[in-house]
C-alpha cells in the first residue's frame, strides 16, 4: 500500500481542482458554482461518516453487522430503483426482492466458490457493487416497460381480446424488457479492458496488485454483475409487468398506470 | 334459450355514464345489426360483452352463467371482439394467425390457415407479410381470420367494414355471413347504409341507451 499517498495536506491541495470547476462555471455563466460546492460537502461528509462506519464494521468482523450492512445496502438499492418505475401501481417489494434475491445469489456463490470470503471488507464493498447494478438495470427494465405498454396498447388488447393470458398478451414487452435491462452489462463486458479499466481493476492497481491479479477479480467481477443484472431484471419484468392489468385480466387505463 | 343477456348494464368513467341500464337479450343463432350515431356507445357496449371492460352496474350472462363466473381467458375464445380498425401485432401476417394456436395452446396447422386465407381471397404467401406492409382492407381481413379460426359462439363486429374498399367490404361481409350460417351469433356495429337496408334485427344506440325496443334477436 506504500505506493498510495494520498493524505490529508495533498487532498487539501486536490481541491484546487474543485476550484477549476467552480472557475470555469462562474466564467461561462452556467450557474452551477453553488451546486458543485454542496455537492462536495455532501460528498465530504457522507464519505466521512460512510468511512468511520464502515472502518467500526471492518474492525468489529461481526457476522450479524457485517449481514445488516449488507442489507441496508440492499434495502437502498431497491428504494432507487422502485423509484425509478414510472407506473403508479408500483410495488416496492417487487423492486425488492428483485435485488435481494439477485444480489444473494450472485453473493451466495462468490462465497461458497471461495472467490471472496465472508468478511466486512469483501462482503460490503461487493454487495453495493451487485446491488447497484441490479437496480440500474431495474429501473432501465421499468422504464422499458413502462414506454411499452404505452406504444403497444392495442397490440395488447387486441391479444386479450383473443382470450390470451395477460402474460402471453405481454410477453414481447416483457422480453425486450428484460433485454433493455441487462444490455449495458453485455455492452461493457465486450469492451471491458479496451475502452475502459473498471474501478474494481482500476482500485486494485491503484493500490498496487499487479494487473494479472487485478484481471481476475475483474473478471469474476464481470460474471457476477451478468448474473445480478439478468436475475435482477427477470424477477422484477415478471412481477410489474402484472401492475399494468387488473383483475379481470384488463389492460388499465393509461391515467391508472402513468 | 337466450345464449347472451344484458341486464340493467351501465359503464360509468371519470363520471360520465357511456352505457345506461341497457337490457338486452340474444337469442342463439341471431344476427343482431347495431347501430347509431358515433360516440353513442357502441363499442363501449361490444367492449362489454367481451369482457375487455367491466359494467359499473347489471349483469351480463352468457349461456345462462354471470360472465365473471367464467375463466376470462376461456370466455374472450367463445366470446370473440374484432377491433374497429385493429393493428396487429408481431412482424408477419403468420405471427397474427399463429396466436389463436398459441391461445389455445395447439399446434400451428397450416392447412387450416390456408383454408382461411382463401376464404378472404388472400394468397398462401400472405404469411411472410409484413404486418407494416398491407393495406387496411387485408390487414381487417387477417384481423378476422385471428377471430373465427377457432368458431366462437359469439362474434362481435366493430366496424368492421368501415373505410375498406369494395373488394374487401364485399369478402369480409360474405365471410360473416358465412360464420353465421354455420351457426355463430354474431353482433355487427355499422353505419353503412347498405347493410343497415338489408339488416334483419336492428338495434340503434343513442347517448348510451338503446332506442328501439325490437331488441329481441330470433
Ligand atoms: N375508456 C374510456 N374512458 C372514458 N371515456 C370513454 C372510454 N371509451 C369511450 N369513451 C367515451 O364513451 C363514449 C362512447 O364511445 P364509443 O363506445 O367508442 O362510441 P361509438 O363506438 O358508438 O362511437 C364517447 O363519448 C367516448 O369518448
Ligand atoms: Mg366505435
């Protein structure tokens, strides 16, 4: 860890880059000197305290805290993404346990395969790293969704109409859905390395690892982030694609649902 | 018997009545023609029929059973609603004509397909249509094929012939009449003149109510 130096006077010192900013939003007018500066105490502070907890928690390697971190994280992670569907008949457990149980599988077989142990320092930082992006590709899934059931309204009732279920009237919705999902994890994990160093490979380096070992965590890291985000978005497309009909297997109308 | 009864139906939205306790009773068999002026609540009521809308109030029964004692699913295949204007779905006319198969959960039969097609002068080829490709009149023809694949005991017209051309208005109206003839009731919302003229049993609808009290199908 020697190489890394960053200390309190250098950081001091980097903050002459948040004044570049702050220049360059006074001089071209943009208005946006206030918001940087609360944005960077926000920053300050929440990195702070996010700091202090989590160096008590990884102290402490107690298995119960360790467990309720992880699920305050998880917790978060779906209140986002719950907030992230435009349908007004949204339920926040769907979001939920779209990211628990996408989160704790991918979790669980990273542990039992030994690829990381159960311990604060791991178990934290990669939970937060799954539950992310579960609830981004969430949320890309209930907008897809949402934007769907708008466009295509009376292909939908003309399939119901037709005496289908509401799942086979939606299931091309909920397909491309779930693709719309997971599509920026595929996307990246073809150009991871190219275009991009991530930031667990990039962290790992940062602090020293050599590269042939940072690559290997950041390719189990892409392996799990597939699995999160197809998990995440299957289990939330195929509970809110239901929030779209009543129940007399009726499309609602769009007052009901935007 | 009366194979579809109405009683005292009213739908009600965003408080306005569009239907207004409406009693009707079809016998099996029936051709009823409806019709009247546009936004009166003619498919409001087809809609009803079908299940694709729920009464606010009253009682809809089909072979003597309340509609929502009915598995939905199983009811919309024997009480079937063709779309005034519909859209299709998927990429190709096959997509359209597979789905009575996919509802059903049967195997796709071509042959039965193609003996429908050529009841709506509509060659085999047809099938690798694109759906964003035909015209109205062919796209309302492929719509009703979806519908009476598998005969239901109730068809409901919404318009169907409206804004078609000729050709298509006189093979869709032949292809009514012969689902009719093999025993399907069948509920035809119109505004041509033609039909209206020729029509047995006709029902006008204004501002949600029924007009005439020759509602009583044979
Ligand atoms: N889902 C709906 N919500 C609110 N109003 C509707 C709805 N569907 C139709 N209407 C209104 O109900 C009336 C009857 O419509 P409709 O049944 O389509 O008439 P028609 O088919 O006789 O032209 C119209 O005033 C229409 O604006
Ligand atoms: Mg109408």
């Amino acid at each position: 860890m020697e190489q890394l130096a960053v200390n309190n006077l250098s950081l001091v010192l980097a903050f002459a880059l948040v004044l570049v900013a702050v220049f360059v939003s006074s001089k071209e007018k943009l208005g946006l000197s206030k918001d940087i500066l609360y944005g960077i105490v926000r920053a300050v502070i929440q990195l702070s305290i996010i700091g202090y907890v989590l160096t008590y928690i990884f102290q402490l390697n107690n298995l119960v805290l360790t467990s309720a971190m992880s699920l305050f994280i998880v917790v978060n992670a779906s209140w986002n993404a719950y907030k992230r569907n435009p349908s007004t008949q949204k339920n926040y457990w769907h979001s939920f346990s779209a990211i628990f149980i996408s989160t704790y599988i991918t979790l669980g077989i990273l542990v039992l395969s030994g690829a990381i142990r159960f311990i604060p320092s791991q178990i934290v930082p990669i939970s937060g790293m799954i539950a992310s992006n579960s609830m981004v590709a969430i949320g890309l899934c209930y907008r897809s969704l949402n934007k769907q059931f708008h466009d295509q309204r009376q292909q939908v009732l003309e399939k119901l109409a037709l005496g289908a279920t509401i799942k086979l009237a939606s299931l091309p919705i909920l397909r491309e859905s779930i693709k719309t999902g997971m599509q920026p994890t595929i996307d990246s994990a073809k150009t991871v390395g190219l275009v991009s160093l991530p930031g667990m490979m990039s962290g790992l380096m940062f602090a020293g690892v050599d590269p042939l070992h940072a690559i290997k965590y950041q390719i189990m890291v892409t392996f799990m982030l597939l699995s999160t985000t197809s998990l995440g978005s299957i289990i939330a497309g195929y509970h809110a694609y239901k929030n779209y009909f009543n129940h007399d297997l009726q499309l609602l109308d769009e007052e009901e649902t935007e | 018997m009366p194979i579809l009864t109405l009683e005292n139906v009213s739908f009600e939205s965003k408080q306005q009545k569009i239907i207004k306790n409406i009693d009707l009773s079809v016998e099996e068999g029936a051709f009823l023609t409806l019709t009247g002026p546009s936004g009166s609540g003619k498919s409001t009521l087809l809609k009803l029929i079908a299940s694709l809308i729920t009464p606010t109030d009253g009682k809809i029964l089909f072979e003597n059973q309340f509609q929502s004692s009915f598995q939905l699913t199983d009811y919309r295949q024997q009480v079937s609603y063709c779309f005034q204007q519909p859209a299709l779905f998927g990429a190709t006319v096959k997509d359209n004509l597979v789905f009575p198969f996919l509802v059903r959960d049967e195997e796709f039969n071509q042959e039965m397909v193609q003996e429908h097609l050529e009841l709506v002068d509509l060659p085999t080829s047809f099938l690798d249509k694109k759906i964003t490709e035909i015209s109205g009149g062919e796209k309302q023809r492929v719509a009703l094929i979806r519908n009476i694949l598998f005969l239901p005991k109730i068809l409901l017209l919404d318009e169907v012939t409206s804004g078609l051309d000729e050709k298509s208005k006189e093979i869709v109206l032949e292809l009514i009449r012969l689902i009719h003839t093999k025993g399907v009731t069948v509920l035809k919302v119109t505004h041509d003149e033609i039909e209206i003229q020729e029509a047995e049993h006709i029902i006008t609808i204004v501002k949600g109510e029924i007009l005439n009290g020759t509602a009583g199908g044979e």
